[in-house]
C-alpha cells in the first residue's frame, strides 16, 4: 500500500482537524452504553425471545438497508427498486445511523475512484486500520465532499431527498421510539431499547466499518491487485455478504459481491427476491466470460511473480504462459457460442448450435484442466 501514514505521522494531521462532535458523541456514546450498561442489563435481567426478535429484525433490516440500499442501489446503481422498497430501504438506512443516503453513497463514489489514494480517498487504508475503520469519521478531514457533487442523479430522487431533509427525525424515531416500542409489546421496554437499539446499531455500524477496513486489508485477491481490497468469507457472515470485496472493487456495477454460488450473499438473494416479487428490475451482471478471466489473469500473476526470474522453472513458467493464451482463446470461443445460443433460442431456429456448445464447453473443461496440473507442477518446485 503507498503513502502508508506511521500511528505517529498520522495523530499529528488529526491533531490538525477539528473534531466532529456529534459523530463521536454518537459512535462511542453508543458504544459505551454497548459494553457497559448492556452486559449489566443481559445479567441482572432475563430478557425474553420477543426482545432478541426485534433485535433481529431490526439488525436484518437496517444492515440490508445499507448493503442492497445505499450501497448497490444508491452508490452503484447496480440494480432498480420499486418505489414501496425504496421507502423501506430510506427508513432502514437512518435506522443504522451511518448519515443520509446522499453523503454515504457521496463518500462511497469517491472511495472508488480514488481508491488507496491517502489524500482524496475518504477511508483510504493506506491510513491504517483505525483511520479507515472509524478515525476518518470523528475528524473533518476536508475529503468529503460537502456539496455532494457527484451524487446529481440522487438529488432528482424525492424519497432520497426526503430522507435528507428528515433524516434526524427518522434516525430518532428508529432508534429509540421503535425499539422502545417493540420492548413494550414484549414485556420488556428497557430490554428493547438497550438489545434492539444500542447493541444492534453498534454491530451494523461496525459491520460497515469492517468493509472499510478489514475488508481491504485481511484475505484473499482472487480478481485484482490493482487495489487493496480483499475477499473475506469470514466478514461477509458479518456484513450481509460484503465481506467479497475485490470482486466488488473489480467489478463495482454488479449488484451481486459473492459471485458464486455457494458465497454467502444475503444481499444479492434478497435482490433476487424482490425481483421475484416484481420489486426489483435492472440487475446489472459482469459477463461471466470477464469473471473467469480475471480470476485466470490474476493466476497467471501470481505465479509470474512467484517465479519470474527463477531458472530451474523457467520452462514450466514459459509453459504455464502460453497455456493461458489457449484458455483464453477457449474462454472466449465458449461465451460467444453461448450467446449466439441464447440469440438464436430468442428466434427459434437454432438446431446445431446446442452440439457446437457442449463441444466447447468439453474443450474449455480439458484446457482448464491442464491450467491446473500445470501450476501444480510448477507451484511444487517452490
Ligand atoms: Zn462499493
Ligand atoms: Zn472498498
């Protein structure tokens, strides 16, 4: 990572911002009452399944918000919602505390435009942990942009706007009113006010944070190393499936982070859901012909810098080189067929061309298997 900033450089440029109070008031206000008065209320109290319940549910519900709301629909516009959902999403996004539509999806754009870049990257983590986790938030730091420029197309949206303008009220009224309101239907009003509150905005709120800062950090860089983002399965349980983030670096417009399917994704199952119901429209897909590509590319990379340079694999290396040049050339011959298919099926004439497919897709699968004996061979000479 450049421009990495030492805990030394970087207390002396925070030392020069001015604070902002009401963020600190409100992320360790809560998270003080989180570690203090919850602990003591969980031991001196029996709280009832109706509490944990609304807690869950309003965990679900402001955590999605934020992940299929601000962040894939809003900042990336990766997918449509019908207006009824968007609602949901605007009320869940004040619910999780983490500012207005308008200002997150503001930051989120320029974070990826300037990703790692210390000075105009708001939660760069080339600042370290701290700084991109949570330090970038309590001081002004003159990164955000005020004006919220590059987020024109929200200010035509009235429900965006509307949560803007009444975004205090509806902070407070999620916050305290509804969990003071469903501990009272539980029982227990205090119980819901400090498990479906407190506890819970403290857990969205740094499941985000993890994104910022874990998430380009810790994992694995199965599609680009252009960035410093990470995939991480283990975040993604925590993060409603966020946890995929060099994918999502690498390919930002797709409304889906863990792309395969065996990847934990609330997110992209809850839009495919909506979409089932008529809620959602607008899907945007990267063609999976890209997908492998770059998984391949950053492969080959990998064993190129392993390598390169090395005489006794040299052979191999040149070998597993000119390897990727047909797999490529596979790849691509594989997802054009499919597509003519798909055309050609829209039309009703094609016979042959489900035969040509299966034939390329028998080749593809050969070529991919020499790939991977390939740089078997080679990665047991390390
Ligand atoms: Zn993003
Ligand atoms: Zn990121």
């Amino acid at each position: 990572m450049a421009n990495r900033c030492t805990p030394k450089v970087l207390s002396r440029m925070n030392k020069q911002k001015p604070l902002i109070w009401i963020n600190n008031l409100v992320l360790f206000g809560t998270l003080a009452v989180t570690v203090t008065v919850v602990p003591w209320y969980l031991y001196s109290h029996s709280v009832g399944w109706g509490v944990w319940l609304a807690a869950l549910l309003l965990w679900a519900w402001s955590g999605l918000s934020i992940t299929a709301g601000y962040h894939r629909l809003w900042a990336h516009r990766a997918w449509q919602a019908h207006p009824a959902l968007q609602w949901l999403l605007a009320i869940g996004g004040a619910m999780a505390m983490q500012n207005t539509i308008l200002h997150w999806c503001s930051d989120h754009r320029t974070h990826h435009k300037h990703v790692d870049n210390n000075d105009r990257d708001p939660y760069s983590a080339g600042n370290g942990f701290w700084y991109s986790h949570i330090g970038w938030l309590l001081r002004d730091h003159g990164i955000s942009d005020a004006d919220t420029k590059n987020v024109r197309d929200l200010h035509k949206n009235p429900i965006v706007q509307f949560q803007h303008r009444h975004y205090l009220l509806l902070a407070g009224a999620t916050n305290l009113g509804l969990p003071l309101a469903l501990g009272w239907l539980a029982g227990d009003l205090w119980g819901g006010l400090l498990i479906a509150g407190f506890l819970r905005v403290v857990l969205v709120h740094h499941g985000t944070f993890f994104i910022n800062s874990l998430a380009h950090i810790w994992g694995s860089q199965p599609y680009s190393d252009a960035h410093s983002s990470r995939d991480n399965g283990l975040l993604a349980l925590l993060t409603f499936g966020e946890g995929y983030h060099n994918f999502h670096h690498s390919f930002e417009y797709d409304y889906r982070n863990g792309v395969r399917w065996w990847q934990f994704d609330p997110t992209k199952w809850l839009i495919q859901l909506a979409y089932q119901l008529r809620l959602a429209s607008g899907l945007r897909r990267t063609p999976q012909e890209r997908i492998e590509k770059a998984r391949l590319t950053m492969q080959l990379r990998r064993s190129q810098l392993q390598f390169d340079g090395q005489q006794h694999a040299a052979e191999l290396l040149a070998r597993l080189e000119q390897e990727y040049e047909q797999l490529a050339v596979r790849l691509q011959a594989y997802y054009q067929q499919k597509q003519r298919l798909l055309q050609a099926n829209k039309r009703r004439l094609d016979r042959s061309a489900k035969q040509q497919l299966r034939e390329l897709k028998q080749a593809l699968e050969l070529q991919r298997q020499q790939w991977l004996q390939l740089r078997q061979q080679l990665h047991a000479m390390a």
